[in-house]
C-alpha cells in the first residue's frame, strides 16, 4: 500500500467544531450567570483532569472539554445579565414567574430564562419561544394566544413575581 495516503500525525486531535452560538441576544438571569460561570469552572477542572491521566491515548474527552470551554467562555462574553428583582410586577418581562389559567382553569406557571437556562420540564422558556412571545407585555387580567403546533390556546394571565 502506498503511503502517500496515509495520514500520520503526532497522535493529537484537530479542534471539534464549535458548538453553535445563538444569534439572539444573550440574556441571563442572575441564576443563569452563576451557572453558566460554575459551568466554566467544572469543564476548566474537568480538562485539567483529563491532561493529567498517565494515559492520554483517547484524546477526544480533552477535545470535547476545550470545545466546551470555548462555547462557555462566548456565552460568557455575550451575556447581558437583567435581574428581574428590580422590575416591577406590571407586566411579562424576562426573568418573571408567570402563573397562567388555561380556558379549563388549568393553571400552569412558567418563568422566561436565558437560552443555556431553559428548561420546558421545569417551566423554564426562553424569550424566542413562541409561548414567551404570546405572554410578554401582558398584564394580569390579560389573555393571551398561545399559537402551538396543535393548535392555538388561550391562556389568562393570573399573576407575575418575582423569582
């Protein structure tokens, strides 16, 4: 076999691509921020750890903590951090809990996070999602239209607080 296609390095990865940045704006929550900065901190310990093994054959868990690290420090870098402590309870904003009834009476409550805090299993959504769209800037009293794959719901808004 000829050799002249047989690639031979130093046992050393090229980088993994990046993890995809979003292109919206990047707002965090107090919360959000101190997770995303603990975030940093575990991969940073976590890629220290993995360049101390005595065996460093598999360098892909090195690769994939560095590319981690990358996108942690962007998100970092791009934060725009609001704390919802200091608006007033008027109207949806970013970071409030909402408590919402459905046309059933089935009440739900969801808060409006930043993107690397979302979380549609805790009522966490961020504020491209078509629910937080519907219910920023609503008062209380308010109904909204919740515009969803299934169809549309109508949802009232009970009450804003604070997280």
């Amino acid at each position: 076999m000829s050799r002249a296609f047989v690639k031979e390095g130093d046992g050393a990865l090229d980088p993994l691509p990046d993890l995809p940045v979003s292109s919206h704006p990047n707002h965090v929550t107090p919360a959000g921020l101190a997770a995303l900065q603990s975030r940093l901190l575990e991969t940073q310990s976590r890629l220290a750890a993995l360049k101390a093994r005595p065996d460093r054959l598999d360098k892909l868990p090195e690769a994939a903590a560095e590319r981690d690290i990358r996108y942690l420090e962007a998100r970092l870098r791009s934060a725009i951090p609001i704390d919802p402590a200091t608006l007033p309870l008027t109207e949806v904003a970013f970071g409030m809990i909402v408590t919402v009834a459905d046309e059933h009476g089935t009440e739900d409550r969801f808060q409006i996070t930043g993107e690397d805090e979302a979380d549609a299993t805790q009522g966490r959504i961020t504020p491209q999602s078509p629910l937080a769209r519907a219910l920023m800037g609503a008062e209380p009293g308010d109904v909204v239209r919740w515009r969803k794959p299934s169809g549309s719901v109508d949802l009232e808004i009970l009450h804003i607080a604070h997280p």
